[in-house]
C-alpha cells in the first residue's frame, strides 16, 4: 500500500479509495497528514468558490418530532423539551428578515411533526417561493414517500438535506430505534436525487460506537451517492439523552473527515456546522480553513432559539440573525473570506455561477 501522504495524492487524483484505504488513511492520521490534506483542500475550494462562503439562513420551524434518535434532544420520548411551532406568518417573517441581511437560501428545518401535512408543508414553500423568487428553498423535515418529495418539489423546493447518520446498518441500529434503518434513510437520499434536488446528506463524527471503519463506509456511500451538499459535525451529548454520558467527537477528526470530503468531492457544498462551533469556539474558522465553503446562521426568532436544543451548549442560541451575520462577517474576514450574497448552488447545476 501506498504511505498516507501517497494515499491523500491518489484520492485527489482519482477521487476513490479502496476501504481498505480509508480505514488506514483515517487510523493513521496525523497533524503533518492534516496539514497535507487541508492545503490541498483549500486548493478545490478556492478553485470553485473562491474565497466566498456561502451562506443560508436556517429557521428551526418546529421541534416536535415523532421520531426517537438516542442522540438527539428533541427526541420524542424527552419530556423536558419544551415544544414549539412557527407559524407560517412567523417563518415568512424569518424570511423577510434574512432577506434584508443578504440570505438568499432559506432553510427550513424540523422534526418529524405530522401537525404540517403535505397540504401546510407544499402552502409555506409556495408562499416563499413567491414572495422571494430569487431565493432557493431548502427543506430538511426527514423521511418521506417520494410522492411527498415529488409535492415538494414541485411547490418550489430547490434542495433537501437529509443526514444519512451512519452506513453502516449495525451501527444505524446502535443510535436509532428499530423503527428507523440506514436502508430506508438510503432509499430517501436516492429518491430526493432522482427527482432533481440538490441533495445534503451528512453524519455525526465521532459518534457513539462510531470506528475508523464506520467512516470508511460513509465515505463510499458518499461517493456512490454523489450528493450536492455534505453536512458533518461532531457529535455533542444532550443532558437527556441515552447517550448524555458519551464522549463528543473531536473538532480534529471532524476537520480532516472535511478536508477528505472536499478532496473526493471537489465541487461539494459542505458546511462548517454549528456543532463544530459548539465543541471549539474556532470551529467553525478551522472548518473553513480545512475545505468549508458554507455557514447555516441561524434565522429562527431569539424566543425560540434555546429550544430547537439538538445538543448541549448550542451557540448563537442569545444573538439576533443581524448580530450573527456581522460577527460572521468579521470571524471568516480574519482568515481572509468574505459572505456571498447569492443563492450559492452546487456549480454544475447553474454553470453560470462559477
Ligand atoms: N450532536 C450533534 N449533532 C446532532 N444531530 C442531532 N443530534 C445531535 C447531537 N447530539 C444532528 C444530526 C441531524 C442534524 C439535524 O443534527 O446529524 O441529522
Ligand atoms: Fe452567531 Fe457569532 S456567529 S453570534
């Protein structure tokens, strides 16, 4: 086998590794391998996206959810979130507020609520589609049929973001109840592609029971699944969560896992999460630094903010959208970037924007 750093030049080259490649490049890891790794990364990133970040504005709509992920805070069985919707009148009001501080994605995130039908879901898309036709929608509201995809995206959705979490089946079953699999969430990602969305999958780093293994196989189901937008972040404990005594991911094994992705996938929309902002108060400049080209503020109204509490210590939960934007501004200026206002796309779908 080829040395790490003979590795790294092949992935770039061919964009494919063996599994075998994975787990020893991942294992075998160092701070030099990293450095290596990022430079090259930022290579890609300033070839398609310059030194521009995009940016979208997130608006947590609702954080009831039928579902019960054991790492997550607004799990159905904890009792102690306190629960909250917007209303469409409210979400339009995040929009209108996003727009005037230069957002032209916005993102509408949730739990698994059924209190939005298709009827209500396809009604909010349509109204901001309308009234912000410059404007690209994402939606990041879980698993659906595709005729309910189809609905959305015919209503005016542009892109969907669903994490696949894990590949790897077992390890699905480790943080998911059993009546959620890696298969199903698999099936949705296909689907969410095959109708013509720009499609975000994503998984936790550094998660409970999560091995170098683990990772290998998110990155080849990344690559066969060629999506437009990859989110990861480390996972962080919640307080009432079966896993609120495991250890969180490291922000330097979520940094390379971004540099790895931003050289398999040069062109990729890949965020610096708040979660990695959450465990390093410079996560999200390191995230940068090592491939990012997107930041998801937050655009929900400040009385909702604490609640959408996916994990402890969230940060921005206390700061108006405006005083986020400019203190994005002045972090990624410092390391030589600048926000983009546009609806920043994936570059094949609207060559125009390259
Ligand atoms: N730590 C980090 N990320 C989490 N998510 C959910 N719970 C946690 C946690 N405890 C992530 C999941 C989900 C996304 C919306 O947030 O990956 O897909
Ligand atoms: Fe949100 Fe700094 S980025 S307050």
């Amino acid at each position: 086998m080829d040395s790490l750093y003979g590795i790294v030049d092949r992935l770039e080259e061919t964009s494919r590794l063996t599994r075998e490649e994975w787990i020893f490049l991942i294992r075998g890891r160092s701070a030099p391998l990293a450095e290596y790794l990022f430079q090259k990364a930022r290579y890609w990133q300033h070839r398609y996206y310059g030194n521009k970040i995009y940016t979208r504005g997130l608006i947590e709509f609702t954080n009831y959810c039928k579902n019960d992920c054991y790492y997550c805070g607004i799990r159905r069985s904890n009792p102690h979130a306190e629960r909250y919707r917007l209303t469409k009148e409210e979400i339009l009001e995040c929009c209108r507020e996003g727009y005037g501080l230069g957002f032209r994605t916005f993102v509408l995130q949730g739990g698994e609520d059924g209190y939005f039908t298709q009827d209500k879901l396809e009604d909010i898309v349509r109204s901001i589609k309308s009234a912000y036709p410059d404007c690209a929608i994402t939606l990041s509201i879980g698993e659906r049929s595709k005729e309910s995809y189809q609905r959305l995206f015919q209503a005016g959705a542009d892109r969907y973001l669903l994490r696949h979490e894990t590949a790897d089946e077992v390890h699905y079953c480790h943080l998911h109840p059993p009546a959620l699999s890696a298969r199903s969430r698999k099936q949705c990602l296909y689907y969410l592609k095959e109708i013509g969305f720009q499609t975000g999958t994503g998984f936790m780093v550094g998660s409970p029971g999560q091995t170098p293994e683990h990772l290998a196989d998110d990155m080849l189901f990344i690559r066969e699944l060629e999506p437009h937008m990859v989110g990861i972040g480390p996972f962080v404990p919640h307080h009432d969560t079966p896993f609120a005594q495991s250890p969180p991911g490291t922000v330097e094994l979520t940094l390379f896992m971004i540099g790895l992705l931003r050289l398999m996938l040069p062109k990729l929309l890949l965020p610096a999460t708040t979660a990695l902002g959450t465990i390093d108060p410079l996560g999200r400049e390191k995230g940068i630094q090592a491939g990012a080209n997107v930041l998801m503020p937050n655009l929900s109204p400040v009385s909702v903010r604490k609640k959408y509490e996916l994990y402890d210590n969230k940060i921005c939960t206390g700061d108006e959208a405006a005083e986020c934007r400019q203190c994005l501004t002045r972090r990624i200026g410092s390391i030589g970037y600048e926000l983009a206002v546009s609806r920043g796309d994936y570059p094949s779908i609207l060559p125009e924007q390259r």
